[in-house]
C-alpha cells in the first residue's frame, strides 16, 4: 500500500506541476501575442519554443491522468481486499466459536473474493507500471527532435 500511495503522490504531484507550468506558458504565449512579440517564421525564438513546450504538455498530460486514474483504482483494490480478508478472518474466528456450518463456506468465499480483488489490484498496477515510460518518453524525444 505504501509504494502504491507513493507513486499516486508523485504522480499527483507532477501533474499539479505540469498544471502550473502549462497555465503559465498559455499566459505567456498570449501576452507574447499580444504584444506582437514574435516572428511565426523564427524557428528559434522563444514564443515558438514556448508553443512546442505547451504541445508536449498537451499531449503528456491526459496520458499522466489515464496513469493516475489506474493508480487510483489500484489503491481502491487494494484497500477493498485488505477489507474482505480480514473480514474473513472474522468469519473464521466466528466460525471457530459458534461451529456454524454455513459460516465455514462464506468464509472460504469472502477469502476467495478478496484474493480476486487483489490480484485485480495487481494487474491494474501492472498495466500502469508497464505505461508508465511512455510519458516521458515521449518528452525526451520530442525535445531531441527540436535541436535538430
């Protein structure tokens, strides 16, 4: 739970920063404009570099917020399954002390279900995981691309 909480607040954060960098580069972008500031045909001036960067931002920031999203429904999952396997745990102890024999299989069920949601827990961490390079990925190489 705590590396899975740990990588939701990364991500939190970073997106909150991209928020402000993005904010700011579009009121910049708008003042440079207004002003008249820039040469559209100047391919190395600052207004068009501002414009590449908020492309970037633009295309990175829903990917980050699909990958927060599943961070999100990790930690769901994952808090649902630690719920249902101690309350297995209940129903065990319950059963041990009123030797009911329908508690035994709702036991055996609850356990069943919570070790489903965590392995769902796992898979949508998985896929997350497995996504998570494409972000910055793509930053780097975009950046790459403009140097030349």
């Amino acid at each position: 739970m705590n590396g899975l909480l740990q990588r939701y607040d990364s991500l939190s954060a970073r997106l909150r920063a991209l928020h402000i960098e993005h904010m700011g580069l579009l009121r910049s972008i708008q003042q440079e404009q207004g002003a008249n500031q820039c040469d559209p045909r100047e391919t190395g001036s600052l207004c068009n570099l501002n414009k590449e960067r908020l492309v970037e931002l633009e295309s990175e920031m829903p990917h980050l917020l699909k990958r927060h999203r599943l961070q999100w429904n990790a930690i769901l999952a994952a808090e649902i399954s630690i719920g249902l396997l101690v309350f297995s745990m209940f129903e065990i102890g319950f059963h041990v002390i009123s030797h009911m024999p329908w508690v035994e299989p709702a036991a055996l069920f609850t356990l069943l279900v919570g070790a489903l949601v965590f392995l769902t827990c796992i898979m949508i961490t998985a896929v997350e995981f497995a996504t998570s390079p494409k972000a910055i990925t793509f930053e780097v190489k975009h950046g790459l691309e403009l140097s030349h």
